[in-house]
C-alpha cells in the first residue's frame, strides 16, 4: 500500500494517481505509441474490460474518499479562478468534466486521473508566479488525460507483468523486473514529451507569454541550488537517477521549452501576474507556513525572497522573520527581529509580527521589549488561539 495525501491507496490506483506526475521532467518530443488519444476529452473515455473497469472502481471509489478529507481546500473563489484557468486554456467544452481538487500539501506536484480527476497541490501552487505558469501546468497535466496517458500506461504495465509470467519461469523474478522497467520509464518519457507539447500548445492558445512555461523549471532549479547551499550538499537539480530515472536533468526540459518559446511567443508579456497575485492573496501566508514546517531554510528562504521581487508585504516579512527565528542559528533572532519590524511598516500589519517580534526579543534577553510586544500582539488578536500561553510569557 501506498500513502498518498494522508489516505492509503492501493498499489493499481497509486498507478493511476501518479503515472502522469508533473515532477517528471523531459523532453519533448513525442513517440509514435502516444501519438493520439483514445477520445478526445469532450467525449469521455470509458473502461471496456474488466481489469479498466476495476481500475475505475477504485479511482471513483478514491475520488469519494477525496470528497471529504481534510486536505481539500474548499474556498469557492480560489477553486474557481483555478478553473477558469483551465477553461480558459482548453475551452468550456473539455473543461466541464474535469473536477479539481487543490490539495493542502506543501509539495511541488500535479497530477489528472483518467477519469477527470485532477489534483492541484498547494506546494506547486505557492511557486506559480503568475497566472500562464499556472496555465502551462494545467494545461500539461489536461494533455495527459486527453491522450489517454495513464491507460496506456496501465496497459503496458498489465502487457510487460503477463510477459513476467512467462519470463520467471525462465531466467526468475528480479532478472525478468529488472528487464521490463527500463522500457515502461521510457514509455512514460515519451508520454511526459507529448504533454509538454500539448502543454505548451494550449498556453499559446490561451494568448499567455509562453516564455513562463520553462521559467518554471529554471525556478526549481534555483531553488534546489538555496537547498543544497544551505544544507552544504550538492544541488540535486541535475541528477536523474540512473537507469531508473523517468526523466532526464531538469536543464534539458528548460532548454526544449525556451526554443518553443522562441518559435511561438503567444501574447508577450500576458502573464496574469496581477489577477494570480489578487487571487492568492489570503492563502500565501497559509502555504508559506506550510513550506517552514518543511524545515527546508535554503528552499523557504528562496521562495520567500522570490515572492518578495513582486513586492514585499506585512505577511512576506513575517514569513521570513519566523524562518530565522525558528532557525535561531548565529545572527539569526537578530534578523528576525529586522524583518518583523519591517513588516510592522507596511500597510496593514498583522498581529503576529507582534508575537514573533516578542518571541524572539525574549530569546536575545531583551525580556521587557519581549514583553511589550507579546501585549501589543494580544490587543491586535484579542481572541487568539494562543491567548493563555502569550499572556503568561508576557507576564500577566
């Protein structure tokens, strides 16, 4: 059994959840064995054997399950704007029966069931910078459900396993694996190909700058670099995983979407940065705090940052003052206390600058500034969750 957003699932569904992940990084150009769908995307696929069917019993059967868990977020208006997203870049026709749902999770992942399911999770969510990035995942992952990706999948993997049969009779188990998972990665290279292509022909559809598709890419990259600096590692951004691996160095999927970009530009500068950045005003802090419980400082730092280039705010500062507090490495409660002051500067302030300002002053010794700070805090957020615990730091 495998885990997967807090629910188990068995193995043949965790196929059919995960044959079409984003993180798959590839190339782009398509093969031949997926070279069209089965149907397009406005009629429906539906199983025609028994072991099809089953496999849909159990995606419907999760999909129930997803209905009701814990991680779905369930706000109208931002379910909505990631729909018209997709809408706007595949049509209302082949939008209709795909059912999204955004997941709480701090990890950088999409992903579509054959039957119209797709996942969106918050990780990947919080590193968009604007509204075309989002629209090439979308459309990436919509190209995986319109080509029938995760079938043929299951089919190969249903073909190579009755091959097995035959195989371990012969040579044994492990030698005849070892045999078929080489060729099933890289039929799922191909597929990741072809809905890079069909990902990238849908944002230049929709009239986005298609520049943003491989800037998505090159911010993983930097972002892998901010990890292994800080945890004094080598950046993991260029390693594939050897003969496993389902995809090749992160660099070449840049490269392939960058010369795309060069031969269709779409609209220049049509990013939706401004409509992205209003919709995701009120859930950055939440999937900011998610990615600091990650324990990841180089990663949260960078991302932090880059977020704060399109303008820093109140909460963008208080993100970045808890990461140093919670560190509280050399120099660090010092910082912290810089950008929660910083934070108390800009617009609207909110009351947790007072509390991590407070916090951290108490932790450098500077106990009545601590102090003050905590009281402030509990004026700002007379009702707060914490109320009994600041109020005895605070020292009454």
């Amino acid at each position: 059994m495998r885990k997967l957003a807090g629910m188990l699932v068995s193995p043949v569904l965790a196929l059919a959840l995960v044959a079409q992940p984003l993180l798959a990084q590839t190339s782009t150009v398509p093969s031949s064995s997926a070279a069209s769908s089965i149907e397009s995307a406005d009629k429906p696929y539906h199983p025609t054997d028994k072991d099809e069917r089953g496999l849909w019993m159990q995606v419907e059967e999760y999909e129930r399950q997803l209905k009701i868990s814990p991680l779905v977020i369930r706000d109208p208006d931002l379910n909505g704007y990631v729909r018209s997203v997709l809408c706007r870049s595949v049509g209302q026709a082949k939008c209709a029966g795909v059912r999204i749902y955004i997941l709480r999770t701090p990890d950088f992942n999409a992903n579509m069931s054959p039957n119209g399911m797709m996942h969106v999770y918050s990780g990947l969510v919080l590193r968009m910078r604007n509204e075309a990035q989002l629209a090439s995942v979308l459309g990436h992952e919509f190209t995986h459900y319109e080509k029938n990706h995760t079938l043929q999948l299951f089919r190969d993997v249903r073909s190579r396993s009755n091959a097995n049969v035959w195989l371990s009779m012969i040579v044994g188990g492990l030698i005849s694996s070892l045999l078929t998972i080489p060729g099933l990665y890289q039929h799922s290279r191909d597929m990741e190909r072809e809905a890079d292509q069909g990902g990238f022909a849908l944002l230049a559809k929709a009239g986005y700058d298609t520049r943003e598709a491989a800037k998505i890419w090159e911010q993983l990259r930097e972002e892998m670099d901010a990890t292994a600096i800080a945890r004094k590692t080598k950046s993991r951004k260029d390693m594939n995983g050897g003969m496993f691996a389902t995809h090749p160095p992160s660099a070449e999927r840049v490269a392939n979407l960058s010369a795309m970009a060069g031969k269709e530009s779409g609209t220049a500068g049509n990013t939706g940065a401004e409509a992205y950045a209003k919709a995701m005003t009120h859930f950055w802090p939440l999937f900011v705090d998610d990615q600091l419980k990650l324990n990841d400082f180089g990663g949260s730092e960078y991302l932090v940052t880059s977020l704060g280039k399109q303008g820093w705010t109140d909460w963008l500062y208080y993100a970045r003052g808890e990461l140093y507090r919670r560190r509280a490495g050399e120099g660090d409660l010092e910082k912290a206390v810089g950008f929660f002051t910083d934070g108390m500067t800009v617009g609207s302030a909110m009351p947790e600058l007072w509390r991590g300002r407070g916090l951290a002053r108490l932790k450098l010794s500077l106990t009545e500034d601590g102090k003050a700070d905590l009281r402030e805090y509990l004026k700002r957020s007379p009702n707060a969750t914490d109320k009994a615990m600041i109020a005895m730091m605070a020292g009454g």
